[in-house]
C-alpha cells in the first residue's frame, strides 16, 4: 500500500492500538470494518479510507445496512454489496481508491454491487460514473440514508447518484454499529462539515457547511457507549471549536466546552478526547473545562499548517504566527502537562526557503507531542488551485517534508525525556505488538507506554505507570 506520510511511523502505534488515537489529519489506509448478524441474508464489505470522520460515517452506514437486513463480512469476494468510503484530501488518497476498485473489479462475486461513498464520491459526482464504469452508485457523506433507495435502484440495473449536501443532517437518530471495535475506545460525531474555508482545502467542497448535533443525543450515545463497557471516547468534527448548538425547545445555547463537560459528567471513569481543534476557535473556557475535569485528556490536536505568516495568510488560516505562538503559551500556562499535536504542510504555493524555516522553528517552539505531515498536494476547484500557482518542485517539498520531520523528531524525544521518572495514569489497550509479555496504554497527554504484564491487569482497566525509558515516540515503564 502506498504511504505518502513519511511520519506514519509513529502513527503506525496508533493504528495499532485502535482508532480513538487518530487526528483527522491522519489519512488511514483501506482498513476493513466487520460486525456480525447472523440472521441477515446479503452481505455486505466496507473499505474505509481517510480521517476519522469516515471512520464513524462507516458505522453509520453499518447501521443503516443493518437495518436493511445486511451482515457484514471481511471477505470481499462473498459480499453481495462492497463499499469504499473515500478521501479526497490529497492525490494520493484518491489514486488508491481507483486502485481498489481495479481490484474489486476482477475479484468480486458475480453481480455484486460497488458503491463509492464518502469525499471522493462528493467530489466527483455524476462524473464518478463515466470515469470509473465499475461503479454502481456514487454516495456522498450526507446521503447515507438513501442507500437502501439506491440499492434497490442498482439492483434493478440502475446506475445511482446522491451527493446532495444537507445543511441539517447530523445522523444524530443513528446508533452506530461499532465495528472492528477494540471495546474500550471508540468515536461520537458531533458535527458535520466546515465552514472556514482554508485555502488548500476540499473538505468544505465535500462534507459542505457545518452543522452541530443535538446535545443530548451525545450525551446519550456516550452513556450507552460507557453501559457498553467503553473507557474512552474521542468527540469528532471538522472543527470541533466552532460546535454550538441551541436547544430548541428552550433556546439554551450548548458551546463545545460545555459539550465537553456534559459527556465527562456522564461517567468519572469514562476518558473523553476530541479532534480537530481550528486554533482560531479554542477558547479559554475549553482549556478550563479540560484543566478542571480529570477525565478530559490533557491533549489538544492544534493543526498550525505553517510558522510563517505570510503562508497562513495565503492558506487563509485567519491566524498568524505570534497569535498561533500566544495559544500556544495559553495551553500550557493553563493546562501545564497538556501535550500538543499538529499538523503542518510543506512547500504550500510561493513559500521560500526563509518561510519553511519559520516552520521549522515553531515546531521547537512548541514542543509537539507528535506531528502529521505533509507535502501541499493541489486539489481542483479550491481557492488556492484557483488563485495560487502549485510552484514549489515536488522534490523541494520532500526536502522540506523530512526537515520538518528531523526537526520533530528532535524535539519529541526530549519532551519525551522530560517524562521520564514521573507516574502517569494509562488505560490499558491491550498486548504490546512487540512481546506479549508487555502491555500497551496511552496515558492522558496521548502518549503510548508499553510496561511489563502485571497479575490482574488487563485490558480497559486504568493502572499508574512509572516512566523508565522514552525514546521519539513510545514511554517505557513499570506497573506500580
Ligand atoms: N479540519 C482539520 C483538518 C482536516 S484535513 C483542521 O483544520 O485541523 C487534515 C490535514 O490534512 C490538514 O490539517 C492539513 O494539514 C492536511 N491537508 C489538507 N489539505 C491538504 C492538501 N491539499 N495538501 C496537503 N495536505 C493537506
Ligand atoms: Fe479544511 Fe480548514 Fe476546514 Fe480543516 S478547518 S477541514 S483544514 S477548511
Ligand atoms: Fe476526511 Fe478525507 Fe474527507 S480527511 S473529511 S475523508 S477528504
């Protein structure tokens, strides 16, 4: 499988360990989801490519499908319906798809149908259909209720498209059928869509305007998640910030940091993350529902794409970089253990060698916890496809990619150091992948800690963990 991500190394720990850890930066690769019912007739296969947001929306569909009578099955040579849930944020993400569907193509039970949901499907459209004959229906991200429609329709040899983009849909009547769930972590969408418009960016072309969820039917999902045996939930949005919601029925408002509070209260013991934080959006009161609330991790994923101001400007982040370098010392001074993670580009349109450097030097500055990467990738009918030149070589913004990535390193490993002697609280994931004579967990900040197996200690259970070794991206320790 292709990689485009040259820092999947330290996400690989992530991907091992389940899906709650991941930012929705990070692009995953064709992971397959299962749940079982046997009493269904057809079945079902679900690739699921992208951030964490299609994640969730495949246990959407795995919901609806259900519902319809479908089971679902890892084996997509007797499946009677395959789906790919796709991502557009980068050519590559969209290459391998097209990839897969060669594969599906030649492999697939005769008469089977190929859906195509999620970004790509928003993006391309109709045009979907001409360009790749192999496909039966083209679903983008807030039509997954019209999936048993369109099935219907394929089965009667029809071609379907339904791409519309609500402004209300939230699925918030849905209860996902958790997949491929490691039982302990798991995912809650409480928005849709993106409003913000940075300038490199097709998210808001895909998933369209934003849109919160009710409040209480998060609060509801998290307490059934938390009857269900789970020890940690990750809030999931474009821009999880920007979530307010009025109630109805008495026109109280709900901020993000309220939300935050309300899914903490449901249960001490229940871990609560969330993903993605615009920093333009994070307020102090978020900050303090975290420093005030044992069970909020003490770890924000604060995506600064660039340390030069003139390149946020063209990106259209509304920051620059002494308001980005100011939030920074905010967190911190709140919320001192908190860890910071981000996302960065390189080589965005114009950026010089001086620009990249600033780079560079934020990433000391802010002493990240973990990075996610990337080359700029130009992607049609957004603002900077339409406004800015794609000008740095391809080679340039490689060069520049595995700077960042040195420099990160450097930095990862002596915050990582400064770890060492102290006792963290871990909820225990499971067996190491290196020797099962070692357990796994992430303690608050989001940082994995592989220790010795201790009597009784078993996976979802929280135990204290004393720091001996750190390297770039893993503690090591012992049970106390
Ligand atoms: N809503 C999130 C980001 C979602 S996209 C946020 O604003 O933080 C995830 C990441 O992919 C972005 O943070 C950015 O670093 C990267 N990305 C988005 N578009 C890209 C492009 N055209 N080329 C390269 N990387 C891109
Ligand atoms: Fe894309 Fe910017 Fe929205 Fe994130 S905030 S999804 S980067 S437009
Ligand atoms: Fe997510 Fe990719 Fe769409 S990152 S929102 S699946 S373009």
């Amino acid at each position: 499988m292709y990689n485009d991500n040259p820092t999947l190394e330290g996400v690989k720990l992530d991907l091992d360990t389940g899906r709650h850890n991941t930012p929705l930066g990070e692009e995953r690769q064709g992971e397959i989801l299962e749940m079982v019912n046997s009493d269904a007739q057809k079945k079902f296969y679900i690739e699921s490519y992208g951030c964490a947001m299609n994640f969730s929306d495949s246990e959407i569909v795995a919901s609806i499908l259900s519902s319809e009578g479908y089971s679902s099955t890892k084996v997509m040579e007797e499946s009677d319906l395959i789906l790919v849930n796709t991502c557009s944020i980068r050519e590559k993400a969209e290459y391998n798809v097209r990839q897969r569907l060669r594969i599906f193509e030649k492999n697939k039970k005769k008469g089977a149908l190929v859906g195509v949901l999620g970004c790509m499907a928003e993006r391309l459209k109709k045009k979907f259909l001409e360009e790749e004959r192999l496909v039966d229906m083209v679903v983008g991200p807030d039509a997954y209720r019209d999936l048993p429609n369109l099935i219907s329709g394929a089965e009667e040899g029809e071609k379907g498209v339904n791409v519309f983009l609500s402004k209300e849909e939230t699925y918030a009547d849905i209860a996902p059928m958790r997949l491929d769930t490691n039982g302990i972590s798991g995912f809650i969408s409480i928005m849709r869509g993106c409003d913000n418009m940075c300038s490199f960016c097709v998210v808001p072309f895909t998933r369209g305007r934003e849109r919160s969820r009710n409040a209480f039917t998060v609060v509801a999902e998290a307490r059934d998640m938390v009857d269900q045996g789970y020890k940690e939930v990750t809030l999931l949005g474009q821009n999880v910030d920007s979530y307010k919601w009025e109630n109805p029925e008495n026109g109280e408002k709900v901020s993000f940091a309220q939300l935050l509070v309300m899914v903490a209260e449901v249960s001490p013991l229940l871990r609560v993350r969330f993903s993605t934080s615009h920093p333009k959006d994070i307020t102090d009161d978020v900050l303090y529902a975290i420093r005030d609330h044992h069970n909020i991790c003490n770890y924000i994923h604060l995506p600064v794409q660039s340390g030069n101001s003139r390149i946020l400007d063209l990106m259209n982040r509304t920051y620059d970089r002494e308001w980005y370098m100011g939030k920074v010392d905010r967190i911190y001074e709140v919320i001192p253990d908190c860890a910071i993670s981000t996302d960065i580009i390189t080589g965005f349109c114009t950026e010089t060698e001086e620009e990249h450097k600033d780079t560079l030097s934020i990433v000391e500055y802010s002493n990240y916890s973990m990075i996610y990467s990337f080359f700029y990738s130009e992607r049609p009918g957004t603002l900077a496809a339409k406004k800015y030149e794609d000008d740095i070589l391809l080679e340039i913004k490689k060069k520049r990619l595995s700077e960042v990535i040195e420099v990160y390193s450097k930095v990862a490993f002596e915050v990582n150091q400064k770890d060492i002697g102290q006792t963290f609280e871990v909820l225990v994931e499971g067996i190491s992948k290196k020797s099962d004579q070692e357990l796994k967990g992430r303690n608050s900040q989001n940082k994995m800690i592989i220790f010795p197996k201790k009597g009784g200690v078993a996976a979802g259970d929280y135990v204290n963990v004393k720091v001996t070794e750190a390297s770039r991206a893993t503690l090591r320790g012992i049970c106390l």
